[in-house]
C-alpha cells in the first residue's frame, strides 16, 4: 500500500489553516512534521510547527509524523510531546 505523506514545512503562516483544510480534503494520509531547532540546521521551526500542531488537534484527525532536526533532540522532543497531533 502506498501512502500520501504532505510536508507541512514550507506551508504558508498566512494561509494555513486552509492549507490544512485542503490536505486533508485530498485526503493526505499524514502530515510530516519537521522540527529544527536552529542548531544543527539553520532554520528554527520549532515554534512555527507548534502553532501548525496546534491547528491540526483542533480541525483534522490526520496522523502526523515528526523528524526531530537538532543539536539538543531530546529538549525538542520535550517540546515536541506536549503539542503532538493526537494521532501521533
């Protein structure tokens, strides 16, 4: 079986709760979630995809799945499970 994962990465600040909207009516099989914390890779992304996992609890029931990408994994991680999308 094939699976549809959609990066949520490069998703739009502006418009992205209809972006969510639209993945899961195109019926994306989960979302990939990329955390960097700025260390180890330059963009930080940490915040941004807290407030995205955030939007996902509360309109879509689309699994997610995360690449921790970072210098300090486990305190992203920390960070990470307290927002997860609840089909984690």
């Amino acid at each position: 079986m094939i699976e549809v994962s959609t990066s949520l990465l490069n998703l739009s600040e502006e418009d992205y709760i209809h972006s969510l909207y639209n993945l899961e009516a195109a019926k994306t099989d989960y979302f990939h979630i990329d955390i960097m914390d700025g260390k180890f890779v330059e963009n930080n992304t940490t915040e941004r995809m807290k407030k995205f996992c955030t939007a996902i609890n509360q309109i879509s029931r689309i699994r997610a799945r995360y690449s921790l990408n970072g210098a300090r994994t486990r305190r992203i991680y920390r960070r990470v499970y307290s927002f997860k999308p609840k089909n984690y």
